[in-house]
C-alpha cells in the first residue's frame, strides 16, 4: 500500500496530475453534485475516504428509476438513501418513474418529503400512484418556489384518465409551475380560475390537461411572465387573461378557443402544431390570434402551423394589423401531415375557375411535377407584411425529411416576386442575384433535443446498475 502510494505521489510531481477537485471545500463539491443523478452521487464514495460520506450531506435528491433493470433495485437504492442520508436540510427533490411505483416506497419518500418541508425549495414528481397522497405531501409544502408535477393515478392505464387539482390548494411562495395530465373544475358561473391562490406565479406550464363543467378557463396574476399550453383541451370555449406582466405564450396549433383580455405586454409567442389533431380545427383561430398579438417581437411556429393557416381563404390577401414590431420569425420544419388538405384546396381553388385548370392541376400533383413546399408560398411575407425586415430562420431536426434547397428557393423566389419595382430591375440586370439568399434569410439544421423529445417515453436502464460500489458507500 505504501509502495502504491509512493508510486501515484512520484506520478504527480512527474506529471503534474494533481487531485485540484478533493481539494477544494466541501460547499463547492457539494454543489456540483447537486446536479448529478443520486445514483451517481452515491457512486463518487469510492474515489478516496474524503469523499466516502460527502454524498451524504448532499441537499438535492434526483431519484430516477431509469437507472435500474428492476423495481425493487430501485426501491432499495431509495430506501437506503431516506435512511443513511444525513440529517442536512433537503432543498430540492427529483422523484421520476414511468409506470406503477410501489405504493410503500411512494409513502416513505412523500413521508420523508414532509419531514423536510421547512427548506424544500423544489420538488418534481413524475409516477403512477396514489394522487391523493401525493397532492396531501405537495398541500404541506409552504416553502416551495417550484413545482412540477407528472401524476397518473395508480390502478386506471387510459390515457385520458386525469388527476383532479385540488381548488384549496395555496402555495404562496411559489413562482414556477409545471403540471402534467391534470383536471380542473369549474364553479357554478361555468369558469374555472386554478391558480389565483399562486399570487406570486411568474411561470405556468400545462400539459395534457382537460376541463369539467367549465367553459371559461381564466388566468389572472399580476406577475406572470411566461405562459404555456400544450396538448389543448377541446372542452371549453374562451381563455380569458388578466395577465399585465406576461411576456412569452406558447399555445398548440389546434387551439379551438378565442381569448379575450388584453395581449399587448406579450413579445415572445411560440405555436406548437407538433401534435396537431386530424382533421384540423378552424384555421380562422389561428389567424383570430395572430390578429390580437399586436406587440410581439418574435415569433417560432411550425409548418404545420403554416399549412393550416394557409387553408384560410385568400389569406394572402389579408391585411394584417397586427406584428407591426416584429423583429424575429423562426418556422421549424416538422414532417408533413397536412399537404394533401393544401392539395385539396388548391384544387378547390382551380375547379372554381375552370373545370380544364382543375385537371391540369390534378394531372401536375400526380405526376409529381408539382409539389408543394412545407412553407405555403408567400406566407412567410404574409407574416412579414409589417415588419419586412425581421429576420426569418428556418430550422429543422429532421433535415433528411425535406428538400431543404427547394424550400429555401421557394421562399427566395416569393421575396423577389413580392419586392419592389426598382429591385426588379436590378435582378434583371445581374440574374445570379436571384440565387443570393435575402439578407434577414437563415437555414439551419439543429441538433434533436433528446431529453424533451423522450419526455414521455418508457424508461430504459442504463448499463451501470448492479454495481459493485453498493457495498462501499455505507
């Protein structure tokens, strides 16, 4: 042992490799573990005797169960942290397992949760289980600043199936929320205000929720900032909003409900049509917001969004009054779902003229000499209509799905046929100058986001379980 140490000390002045992490203090060391796994914190007990107890003074506890090949390994690891985790203050608490989790080791971790609400700062469940245990934990948690909750109740595998939100639930500290496949309820005047107690509510995230016996959701707050809806309820009819703070909202493609309230402090708006329904809804509701959006300086759709904004009648011939500040546009690319229905009006459009340009347009579709692009021609100048010189990137992570050179000739060729008299001319002596890309024009491709793309998947174990640290970090 000696000799093995000699050997590593005469390897560190011959080479320089010092240990600089273990020597640094512990409140440092300790807050660079905050953001690995708990797992992996357990794992570091084996590096040198400093480190053999630090993971136990670790204040943020991420309890993944895609670390594990089974349930009951899961289950020890967490039964052995709740008991050998030192009596430190608990800020933070990450508790994620897609299925069913055992329902004692549920009732430890929401019953060590309890025990540790006077600095709990941060809490985020994702699990099938016993809803009403759960939100009873979550009611007892005063401190918390955020909270993002993923609840199926245990024993019901619908997709449908929802978790009631509690009307009596008051978090006054909490300024970020994130819930998942909740209900809300309504009162007797059909309107339904979940979240008025959160009077310090600056984010407000929603995901696969439903409406009952409602048909008015309401947000009001004074400091909320950043609104998101995903995967829309098609049950109610208005969104009203009080929110004189709000700068960012993003909303799905397949929203059915007009707004009424005030939007001008938005600036940032983001319309997700990813999960588009089939067939789609009114595109005039797209266009009824866009309308209302008066002040927003950036804009992010998707071509989805586009294609079905594009089946409202002589769009282009609209004039819009709103984005008149409009600095940024950005339009993702995702795969086609909604072509043929563009087809299908262009053809509506031709057989209205004549029943020969209806044919001949019929015959360019099937033989394929004419396809339509992802980004409808000049909608993307419709957009720009008061604002030509925002910026326009068009973004992809699927690049192999699309003829990226066609869409982007595509849109060079609608700004050239949309630009001015003088430019004109200018483009017909020097005809390259068509080929060169508009100078507010960006195509891009961009990496996949893996961790929110596989937000709903099934877990997968990764290969280092079983290891053979677990009888080290005792």
């Amino acid at each position: 042992m000696k000799r093995r140490r000699q050997c590593e000390n005469e390897n560190e002045k011959n080479d320089g490799n010092e240990d600089r992490l273990s020597d640094l203090p512990d409140y440092i060391l300790l807050h660079i573990l905050s953001f690995l796994n708990t797992e992996d914190v357990v794992q570091t007990c084996v590096l040198s005797t400093r480190w053999k107890h630090l993971w136990k003074h670790i204040s943020t506890l991420m309890l993944h169960a895609s670390g594990f090949y089974t349930v009951k390994h899961f289950a020890t690891f967490v039964s052995k942290i709740l008991t050998l985790r030192a009596s430190t203050t608990l800020h933070s608490l990450d508790l994620k397992r897609h299925g069913h989790i055992e329902p004692q080791l549920l009732k430890n971790i929401l019953k060590y949760i309890c025990s540790h609400t006077t600095h709990l700062r941060e809490l985020r469940i994702s699990v099938r289980g016993d809803s009403d245990l759960i939100m009873r934990c979550v009611s007892q948690c005063q401190a918390l600043t955020s909270l993002k909750l993923s609840i199926y109740p245990r024993g019901n595998s619908h997709i449908n199936f929802k978790t009631l939100f509690p009307k009596s639930l008051n978090l006054p500290a909490l300024t970020n929320l994130d819930l998942k496949n909740f209900i809300f309820c309504g009162d007797e005047n059909e309107c339904v205000e979940p979240f008025s107690a959160f009077t310090n509510l600056k984010s407000l995230v929603i995901r696969r929720w439903m409406i009952k016996d409602a048909q008015i959701l309401s947000i009001s707050s004074e400091t909320l900032v950043n609104f998101a809806l995903h995967h829309n309820s098609l049950s109610f009819s208005k969104i009203e909003l009080s929110t004189p703070s709000l700068c960012t909202l993003t909303f799905p493609g397949d929203i059915i409900q007009k707004t009424c309230g005030s939007l001008s402090s938005i600036k940032q708006v983001n319309i997700n049509s990813e999960d588009f329904s089939y067939p789609p809804v009114d595109p005039l509701v797209i266009l009824s917001w866009l309308q209302d959006l008066s002040n927003i300086e950036s804009l992010k759709v998707t071509s989805t969004t586009l294609q079905i904004l594009f089946l409202v009648p002589d769009l282009l011939e609209i004039k819009l009054r709103s984005l008149c500040n409009l600095k940024s546009l950005e339009v993702e690319l995702i795969p086609d779902r909604f072509l043929v229905m563009m087809q299908e009006d262009m053809l509506k459009k031709a057989a209205a003229k004549s029943r020969k340009e209806a044919a001949k347009l019929r015959n360019e579709f099937k033989t394929g000499r004419l396809k339509l692009s992802p980004i409808p021609d000049g909608i993307v100048d419709f957009l720009q209509q008061n604002s030509p010189s925002a910026k326009v990137n068009i973004t992809t992570q699927y690049p192999d799905c699309f003829n990226l050179k066609q869409i982007e000739e595509s849109i060079k060729g609608a700004k050239s046929a949309s630009s001015s008299t003088a430019a004109e001319s200018a483009s017909a002596a020097a005809p390259d100058s068509a080929a060169v890309a508009p100078p507010n024009f960006n195509l891009c491709c961009v990496k996949k986001d893996e961790a929110s793309s596989n937000e709903d998947m099934v877990e997968m174990p990764r290969p280092n379980t079983n290891s053979p640290l677990q009888d080290n970090w005792v």
